[in-house]
C-alpha cells in the first residue's frame, strides 16, 4: 500500500481545446503556472498533480458548458471547493480541468421555521454562520479547516461537532446536481423525510465528485443553545482521558464536543497557540443545552474524569474564550507539523466501535513512541475517530517508507476491530487499497454505479478507486 503520485494515461487536451475554453469563459479560465499548481496541490504529503486549466464556475449554467464541453473532448474534470481535503481527493492526476467553486458563494434563502437553507457550494461554513447568527440558528458541521459546504458533502465530512449532531449524511437535506452527461437533477424536496425512490442524496454525499457536480445544497439547521460551555482537562494518562470519554457515552450525556491530544500534540498546540495548558493527554469538552442541563452535564463529566486520573477543569462561558479554544484546536494539524521546521504533514484517521476505541488508541501510541518521526494524536473520540498526524522531512525518503508502515499497521489495527480505513478524510488517493480491505466485493458494486453514472469516466477520475 504505498504513496500514489503519478497515473498512466495522461495525455494533453486535444487541440483547439483551451482556446474554445477561453473563448466560453474568458477571464474565468486561468492557464498559469501557480494557479494549475494550487489546484493539483493538497493539504498534505501527496506530490502536485496539475490541471492543464482552471475555470472559475459563477452559476450553474457554467457548470453546465463545462461538463458537456469537457464531455464532447474526453477531458476529465476535477470538482475544486477551498483545497482543505488531506487524502489527494482534488489533485488532478489526469489533468483536465479544475473546476473551482469558490465564486459559486450565495445563500439562496434561509427557511428559518423549517430549520433548513438552501447554498451553493462555494458558501463556507463560517460565512454560513455568520449569516445565520441574527436568526438564532447554527450549521453544526465543523471540520476544522472553513472548508466550502460543497467540498464538507462531496467527502462527507464530519468534525468535532459530530458526536451530537451527526456528519453531513445526517446534515444535507437534497441537492442539486449537474451529471457527467450535463444534465440538472434534483435528489429531493425540502420535505423532513421521503421514501420516494432510491436515496439519491446519500449517494452522492461522500461520492468525492466522481458521480456528479453539487451546485445547491439542502442543510439542517439547528436552534443556537441557551447555554454553551467549554472545557480543558489534562489526564495522568492517555488511557483515563479515552475511558473518561467512553463512559461519558455510557452514561448518555448528549457531549456537544469532546476532542482528545496526545501530550506532544499538547506541546505543539502551546507553541503554535501560544497557550500554556499542561503538556499532557488532554481533552476538550464543550456542552450545550439549557444551563440547568449543561451544569448537570458538567458534573457529571467531572466526576468521570476525576475517577480517570482527570486534573481541575479550566472552564468558559465567554464566547472570545471558547474561540480561542477551539481555534486553538482546529489549528493542531498545523501545529503538529511545525513540530520540525520545513516539515511537511502526512494526516491520516480511522474510526472504530467505542468499546474497542481505548484499545486501538493506546495501542496506536505503542507503535508511535518506537517511530524516528515525529506523530501526534487527536481526534473526536465522542464517536470512536480520532486522527494521526506526522511531520515528515520532504528530503527523507525513509522517513516516508517509515510512517507508510506505521499507516498500514493502523488501518490493519481499525479493520482488525471490525472499523473503518477512514472516518472522515475520504478516500481519495490514499487509501484505494484500504477500500478493498474494509468493503471487499462491494467496491465492485461502486465501480458498477460510476460506470452507469459516469461511463467516460469524466469526473474526478482516479478516486475512490480505478475502473
């Protein structure tokens, strides 16, 4: 199972090609050097994999021209949101044209009684909020990075909110899609539920753009909570922060957030956050509810952690304090990095049963403090997943051979607990061979339903896995 960086069968647009490109979008193509660079770049270790263009899609008919343009030349196309995914998911290893959505940025209404909203998928998930705060209303999906929501349910993502409201299966109503063939479909009404027909929206959430190109997105919303409360616990050992975890779960209290890092990630989060919280196995809790609800959360929380090894609580309320904290948070990839100056980061997760989760975890740890490279840990371990982060020296080769091994001892240790190669990055390059592994001949099933949807293989061509 090793580092795919390059395909066969990359060959130049026909002649002709880019000029009636040009010729349809204008100043909406861009052919330069670091523009096609950005958009065959990714997050984390994976070589570039350049397009041969970029178009700036504005409104659907765009997408539209595109894909039947693309379509009549055999030119793949590569869906492109913010450029945050970590697997290589939006690299372009045929070439082709890199369709960026980022201009595609409306909130088309708010349908605030029926707690939904209507986006396009070049809306980020930040803006969404901001816009949706005046009304009392919330998207719960957090990933971390301000990913674009069209890019959140192209790869089905998930985050540190997950554990309470779900990932974007639970969170996208319908959608909007343009087919490799050009055509515009719906996948379902605004209704709250329907058994009408095969659940197309689900299929193409997690599809990673190789079954059709979103350009509305259907989101549940939620009611902004009367009371949100955050908290820091450092732990003696990895193992009381999982167990205190675990039994929170046991207990039913409904945790908002509960994030888990290591002591070195806890070490890199100081330096990079400029914070001072021990430098030891951590955890990040936030509660929402009513205050009577959250204060009953808390105590008992508490008192699990305490039973675990679980120091003082360094509690907020105040909404600068929480943001700080969870900034703090999302930033851990970059702060696991620069662990070594010039480094660059290799992230990789998987997601297992919660009984088995403590295991898996402590295990993982094992195998780490024997590796020559620097790895953190963290993750949302609320629902089993959580995170591994190394900073490679991109002039070491060895080093890469050595974090590929510990990579396939993890995901071999996820399967092995009857879990998953990835819990929320996707597939995309890295982790094709891992599919087979988990889902065996059902990935037969996935090549038969991308031959149907897609017979030229037109869209993100090299995902998933290869035809």
């Amino acid at each position: 199972m090793t580092e795919v960086t390059s395909f066969e069968g990359r060959r130049p647009p026909p002649d002709g090609f880019l000029s009636g490109l040009e010729e349809r979008f204008g100043d909406q193509l861009q052919t330069g050097q670091a523009i096609r660079e950005q958009h065959g770049s990714s997050e984390s270790h994976f070589v570039k994999m350049v397009p041969d263009a970029v178009v700036f899609a504005q409104d659907k008919q765009d997408v539209i021209d595109l894909v039947r343009f693309c379509a009549a030349a055999n030119v793949p196309i590569v869906p492109f949101g913010a450029g945050t995914s970590i697997e290589g998911n939006a690299a372009a290893p045929f070439g082709g044209v890199s369709l960026d959505m980022s201009r595609m940025n409306r909130i088309i209404a708010v349908n605030a009684a029926d707690f939904d909203c209507v986006v396009q998928p070049g809306v980020r998930r930040e803006e969404l909020n901001q816009h949706l705060r005046d009304q009392g209303l919330f998207f719960p999906i957090d990933p971390g990075a301000n990913a674009t929501i069209g890019g959140m349910a192209s790869t089905r993502a998930s985050g540190t909110n997950a554990v309470r409201y779900g990932t974007m299966k639970d969170a996208v109503l319908g959608l909007e899609v343009v087919t490799p063939q050009g055509e515009v479909i719906r996948t379902a009404r605004r209704a709250r539920k329907s058994a009408a027909g095969y659940d197309l929206t689900r299929l193409y959430v997690g599809s990673e753009g190789t079954l059709g190109i979103i350009t509305e997105i259907n989101l549940r919303l939620h009611a902004i909570p009367e009371a949100i409360s955050s908290a820091v616990c450092s732990f003696a050992t990895l193992e009381g922060a999982v167990e205190t975890v675990v039994q929170s779960i046991y207990c039913s209290v409904p945790l908002a957030r509960v994030e888990i890092l290591d002591a070195l990630q806890m070490r890199a989060v100081n330096r990079w956050s400029k914070l001072d919280y021990p430098e030891a196995p951590t955890l990040f809790f936030e509660f929402h509810g009513t205050r009577a609800h959250v204060a009953e959360q808390v105590a008992t929380v508490e008192a699990l952690a305490s039973a675990n090894g679980g120091g003082d609580f360094a509690w907020s309320d105040k909404p600068e304090e929480r943001s700080r904290l969870w900034r703090a948070r999302h930033e851990a990839y970059y702060a696991a990095i620069n662990l070594r100056q010039g480094a660059v980061g290799w992230a990789t997760d998987v997601c297992v049963p919660m009984s088995r989760l403590a295991e898996c975890i402590l295990e993982t740890q094992k195998d780490l403090s024997q590796a020559s490279v620097p790895a953190t840990i963290l993750g949302h371990v609320g629902d089993g997943n959580f995170h591994v982060v190394f900073s490679l020296d991109p002039d070491a080769p060895d080093e890469l051979v050595e974090v590929e091994a510990i990579n396939r001892r993890l995901v071999e240790r996820a399967l092995a607990m009857d879990g998953t190669c990835t819990g929320e990055h996707g597939i995309g390059l890295g982790k094709q061979d891992w599919l087979v592994a988990e889902l065996g001949n059902a990935v037969e099933q996935m090549r038969l339903i991308k031959r149907a949807f897609d017979p030229q293989n037109l869209l993100n061509p090299g995902k998933i896995f290869t035809l």
